[in-house]
C-alpha cells in the first residue's frame, strides 16, 4: 500500500474519468478486484480502496484539471513525477 494520500479538488474536477483508465488498479482493465479510484456516471471519482493504490502517481500526472491533490509525497514520488515529466518531453522532442 501507498504512503501517499490522495484526495480531489471538487471544484476543479470535469469528471473526465481520464484518472480512472489510466490507474492499474481502476477501471475496466483493472489488475485488482477491489478498484482504487471508482467513478458512478456523471460524478467525480472517489478514492475507494486506498489500500489497493501503490502510489504511481499516473492519476495525477494525467489529470489536466489538477484536480488530484496528494499528501506525503516522498523523495521516490518526486523522482517519478521528474520522469514523467522527462518522458512527455523526450516525446516531444
Ligand atoms: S482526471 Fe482529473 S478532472 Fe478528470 S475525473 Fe479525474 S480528477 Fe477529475
Ligand atoms: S497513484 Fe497510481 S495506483 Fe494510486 S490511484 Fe493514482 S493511478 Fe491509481
């Protein structure tokens, strides 16, 4: 289980659902039974299973809204942000 907390921005939330498709352990082509992320039709995702998220980040990296808010970032969150922020660019380049 993840150290991290995450937590929405409602009022910034669009309910896209892109948090959803991109999480491992969410969504139609989740690894797992019990989804992290849960989203009902028309509402903005929750947080259901903390247990079952390992911190990837990929939710917050997605989402364009920056409506995903995260407490307890360590030094290897950042790194991971650093590298998806490197690979985006390394595609535009
Ligand atoms: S990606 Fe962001 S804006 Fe879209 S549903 Fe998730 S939290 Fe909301
Ligand atoms: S940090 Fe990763 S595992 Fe956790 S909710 Fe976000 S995308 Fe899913």
């Amino acid at each position: 289980m993840s150290k991290i907390i995450l937590t929405r921005d409602k009022e910034a939330c669009v309910k896209c659902g892109e948090c959803v498709d991109v999480c491992p352990h969410s969504g139609e082509n989740s690894l797992v039974e019990a989804h992290v992320i849960i989203q009902n039709p028309g509402e903005i995702p929750e947080i259901a299973n903390h247990e079952n998220c390992i911190g990837c980040l990929s939710c917050k990296d997605t989402c364009r809204s920056e409506a995903i808010l995260v407490e307890g970032i360590t030094e290897i969150h950042s790194f991971l942000l650093d590298l998806q922020v490197w690979e985006k660019t390394r595609r535009i380049l």
